[in-house]
C-alpha cells in the first residue's frame, strides 16, 4: 500500500545533497489523555549531511578513549553548533528572550530590568571558538533553597560531582521549584516550545576496578596482557520539545551519586562495613503528560528520595541483602512508591488542581551492575561489542546487528575499526506497561476497569518526515526494504492504542491520582501510608463510563510498582557498551536496531561525544516525524588502565 512516488522519491533524495534550514511549526491541542504515537500534522525540514569512512582510511583511525576525544574535522555538526551563528547573533542585538533571562554581550538581562555579569564559557570538546562554543549562563533569580543547589551544581556539566536537570526542569529556563506557590495555577508551569534547551555531556565513574585482559601483537606474535582498569563512563542528554506546543519532559544526570549522598549528611553503600561500594551514578527520564508538574517534581524530588532511601538501608547494614541487585531493588522500589504518594498528596494541596502523570525509566549504576526500573512506556537499549562465542550473547533476547555484513559490523578496539573477531549486539532492557499486555489488562479488569482499544494509522508521520535528512532515508529504506507494515517508522503501518478507562495510554505511572485507590476515598478517611487498598471507591467525574458500568472502582487503575531489571558491565569478552534511555518520543518512530546503528557510527565511526549522540538521536527522531517530547540519554561504559605505579 505505499505509493510507488514516495519510494522513488526516497531512491532519488539519497543521492542529492541539498541544505536547507532546520525548522518546524506545529500547533496541537492538549488532552487530558497521554498522547497517541500519532497525532496532528507538520510540516518541517531541516538537512545533516553526514560522512561515512570506508576502506583503508578508517581502518588507519586508532581508538582514542572518550575523555581524550575532540571533534573530528568532518561535515557533521551537532545540531546545537549548527544553530549557534543564529543565536549569537540575535544575542549580541539585544534580542528578547521569552523566558525568563537573557543575555546580552556577556550580561545578564532580567526581566525587573537588572542585570548582572556572567561568562561564556566554551565546551571542552570544542575549544574557544566564540561562534561555536556552549553558553552557560544561569537566570540568578531563584525562590528556593532547591533552585540555588541547582544552579551551583549545574553551573559545570563537566564536574563529576554535579547535578543535572534538563528538560521542563532544566534551571537555566525554569524559575524556582515546581512545589513553590507561584506554580498552582496548572498553565503556570508551562514551558514554552521557544525555550532553548542546551544538551548536557559528562564523565563519570573511575573508581570501580578490575584485572582486565587484552590482546597485543608483537611483530609476528599475538599473546595477552593483563592490567588494572578503571570503570568510567560518559554520557550525554538532551530533550527537544519536538511538535508540541510545551515540553513535558524531564531527565536527571548524577555522575557521582555517593559523593553526593555524603554530602548531604547520609550514609551512602560505600560507608557499609559490610558490601561496600566504590561508584554510583544515577540517569532518569520523566515523560509527563496533562501538564509538567509530575514530570518536574520527579526530576526535582526523586534523587532527594532514593538518597534517603540508600541512607536508611545503609544505616541498618543488613547482611541480609548484601548483593547490589537486591539493595537496589528495594531502594529504587522505596523511592518510587514515595514519589508518588507525595506527589498525588501534594496535586489537591493549597488550591492546586494537578491531573498530570508521568512515565518514569530510571538507571542507578553501582560498581559494575546497571538496575533499570521501568514505568509506563519508556525504554532502554543496551548494546555491547563482543568477542565471538561470548555465551551471554547467545540467548534469544540479544540479537546481532547486520549479522550479514561482516565486514563493516565487527569492531575492532585497538585499531579503530571492526575485524573478524567481535561482533556487535542489542536488545532491549525494559518492558513498556501498556494496558495492552495480558498481566496488566488482568489487574485493570480486577478492579472494575476498562480498555478501551483502538487503531490508527499515522498519516499525520510523513507530513513531518524530513527526507533531506540522510539518515532518515535509510532508515525508511531499510523499512520498505524488510518491514513493510511492522518498522516504527513506516507511516502505513497500523497502531493499536489501548487506554485505561478509554483514557490513559499506560498502565503505570507517577501521578494520574484519579486512577488510584488511596486519593479517591471518602473525605473522612485518612491515609497514612498508600498499601494495597481491598475497598471500593468512587472514579471521577471525568471518566466517561460504559453503559451498567457502578462508577465504583476497587484497587489501582494505574499502579506506581516499576519493574526492575538488572545487567553487568564488562563482563568476559565485552569489548565496548553503550546504553540508550528514551521516551516514547524516540521509539514511536525509531527500532531499537536503528537506535544502536546511529549511536554506533557516532560514538565509533566519527568518535563524536555521547552529548553529541544524544542530541542527534533526538533531533532524527524529529526528523522521522515524531509527535511527541522527545528526551534521550546515552551512556558509552568504558575502561580506562590505571598506571599502577603511580
């Protein structure tokens, strides 16, 4: 059923090499609803031009590890560079700035009129250049001891130690804390589309080691060396508001958790007598839906809960749980169930008439093992270079990217380029809560729930399309080629869109206090602590319920509980690995194969940064038609030799 002129189209555009301006325009209505994949139209453009080395010359490239890395010389640009000319130069003409600061020649302009100096400070991956270099620059007018921790700690994306908040909760564009009272009225909140939103990249860990094994030649001779090597990784983040009319997204970055549970006065893992740690980092997507509270106090409250959380457990010492899966399980598990309670406790609170939620997909890395919780409908990617034979690989859930073409996806660390001996896997770390799934249609149905299910057809997806965009050729090529019907980007394809109570497109999330037992009780009754609540209560007025239906619901509707998954770092013949966190923003339009394969060549191929992957997964994602939020977080683990001797 696909038109026979937009494959031509397709087969034509893949050889023209056209630039034309990055920009789109959409206008959407808000639903209480989480959003369909699919919805409204746009049109939009916007060109990358994008490189591929073959033959001699990349095998040539030597592998340079992530912190020693500079922006090669090639026609890529991230997305933020390509726009850097436009935005220096309506700065330096004094330009208005819809939110809350601008600046202007190094000087911050408030709105009250005052201003105060500030520097522009360039990345460290892109040198002093004034046309290409990063501002930094914080609005300095805070109303909350929260909002001052985060300007000081966000002020250097480069400190380990430093906390990073983005999207709807990004400082720099925000004012305050989302619990302050200026933010009651629910249109307050809003963070407008113009906002520009910087990506964030950093580098974390090194003080996990471990003996690790490589290979080395010797004129003639191959033989192994074994040395101590630090675990360390670098990551990148980046939300895009994409066609909406507001961004609804949030994430958080902590690349040095523990440090900074010691300094709050807690006691971290690495303070236990007995199962003591060495390194922590924490990653978290928000996706909100029917307003940005949810998504903001998540991002705002939930490192606070899950340090107290780990400070508690590790208080007791238990010996009990001395595995780092089983401490946290319950400590993201703790945490989840608080930020809940408090924010469904604080939507009615002081006039407040919140009805938002948000999905949540969380990574802590401790030491060497990685924990996924998971709720609603975000995912995680992981992919690993490894040596042939590896038996992790070999099970049904890991699949090998293009086993057909040896020659271009076999990696080789020490030269810089893919050999006959690694080969390259992905699958997918979490499951997405879609009422869709038989376990979580049995539990709506168990409380007097509904489903009600639909299909569509994302029409709306190739008016969006920007097939100036290389990679977005290919990818829809590949599609037409293999998948016709079942690829995310496939505008012809059918969606099926389950809702809870013909409303809410997830099954779990934080928030939506309408579909929970604990916050539709009678006004009498008072809850100390949300459990498993056995008693009926009324549903909203809103809902608009089937025919004989009571009204009366018993139990959650959507539940709070994450799922929880584990994974290990550099386990035997692990060559390199790199994890993907998303919003549905990304995978509504992109598989998790095509995900990896633009991630590879960034972080491999053209040995760009994660920032930079980050933000470029973001912006195809765009590009492929995307309705929705878009927010990504990409980690590249690696292993760096510790000398020893010093």
């Amino acid at each position: 059923n696909i038109p026979c002129c937009i494959i031509k189209s397709l087969s034509s555009l893949k050889h023209r090499h056209i630039s034309t301006p990055v920009g789109s325009s959409s206008t959407m209505n808000k639903h209480k609803q989480k959003q369909s994949p699919m919805v409204g139209s746009s049109f939009g453009g916007g060109y990358l031009h994008t490189t591929r080395s073959h033959g001699d010359a990349a095998a040539s490239q030597k592998y340079i590890p992530p912190p020693l890395r500079h922006v090669p010389p090639c026609n890529y640009k991230a997305p933020r560079l390509r726009q850097k000319k436009e935005e220096v130069a309506k700065a330096n003409t004094g330009s208005e700035s819809k939110v809350a600061t601008s600046i202007v020649n190094d000087t911050i302009v408030h709105d009250d009129g005052g201003t105060s100096e500030t520097k522009i400070k360039p990345h460290p991956r892109e040198g002093g250049d004034s046309v290409e270099s990063e501002s930094s620059y914080n609005p300095l007018c805070a109303t909350s001891s929260l909002l001052s921790g985060q300007l000081e700690d966000a002020s250097d994306e480069t400190s380990p130690s430093s906390v990073r908040r983005g999207g709807c909760a990004d400082p720099t564009v925000i004012l305050g804390s989302i619990t302050d009272d200026i933010f009651i009225p629910p249109e307050a909140s809003i963070l407008d589309k113009k906002a520009q939103l910087q990506p964030y990249g950093g580098i974390g860990g090194g003080y996990f080691t471990s003996m690790r094994c490589a290979l080395v030649e010797d004129g003639n001779d191959t033989g192994s060396r074994t040395f101590l090597s630090g675990l360390k990784w670098e990551v990148g983040a980046s939300s895009e508001c994409g066609v909406k009319d507001s961004n609804e997204d949030s994430y958080v970055v902590i690349n040095k958790l523990d440090e900074m549970i010691s300094s709050h006065g807690l006691k971290a893992f690495a303070e236990q007598n007995v199962g003591k740690t060495k390194q922590q980092g924490l990653f978290a997507i928000f996706d909100g839906h029917a307003g940005n509270q949810a998504a903001r106090f998540s991002a705002e409250k939930f490192p606070e809960m899950l340090m107290e959380e780990q400070s508690a457990l590790a208080s007791r010492d238990s010996a009990i749980l001395s595995s780092i899966e089983d401490r946290t399980l319950v400590v993201l598990s703790n945490a989840f169930d608080r930020l809940d309670r408090e924010f469904c406790s604080l939507c009615t609170r002081d006039g407040r008439e919140w009805d938002s939620g948000s999905t949540a997909l969380a990574a802590l890395v401790v030491d060497d093992v990685v924990t996924l919780a998971n709720l609603g409908d975000c995912r995680g990617v992981v992919c690993r270079v490894v040596s042939s034979g590896i038996a992790e690989t070999a099970d049904s859930e890991w699949q090998e990217l293009d086993p057909e073409d040896d020659e271009d996806m076999l990696w080789d660390r020490a030269n810089g380029a893919f050999s006959s001996g690694e080969r390259l896997y992905w699958r997918e770390v979490t499951e997405t809560h879609s009422p869709l799934l038989p376990e979580e249609e049995e539990r709506i149905n168990a409380a007097n729930g509904w489903i009600m299910k639909e299909t569509e057809i994302p029409t709306g997806q190739i008016h969006r399309m920007d097939f100036f965009d290389e990679d977005v050729v290919d990818i829809v090529k590949r599609c037409f080629a293999d998948r016709i019907g079942q690829h995310r980007s496939d505008p012809a394809r059918s969606i099926q869109i389950a809702r809870t109570c013909g409303d809410l497109a997830v099954s779990r999330a934080i928030g939506d206090r309408d579909f929970k037992a604990a916050y539709n009780l009678p006004t009498q009754t008072v809850v100390e602590q949300r459990k498993e609540i056995a008693m009926s209560w009324d549903g909203p007025s809103v809902f608009i319920y089937p025919d004989g239906h009571s009204g009366r619901f018993k139990g959650d509707l959507v539940s709070s509980v994450p799922d929880v998954k584990f994974f290990k770092i550099g386990q035997e013949g692990v060559v390199d690995e790199f994890l993907i966190m998303a919003c549905d923003g990304l995978w509504d339009v992109m598989d998790g194969d095509d995900a990896v394969r633009i991630a590879k060549n960034l972080l491999f191929d053209k040995k760009l940064s994660a920032k930079d992957g980050a933000e470029r997964l973001a912006e195809l994602a765009k590009h492929l038609g995307s309705s929705d939020n878009i927010t990504v977080i990409l980690i590249r683990f690696y292993w760096e030799e510790i000398d020893d001797k010093k």
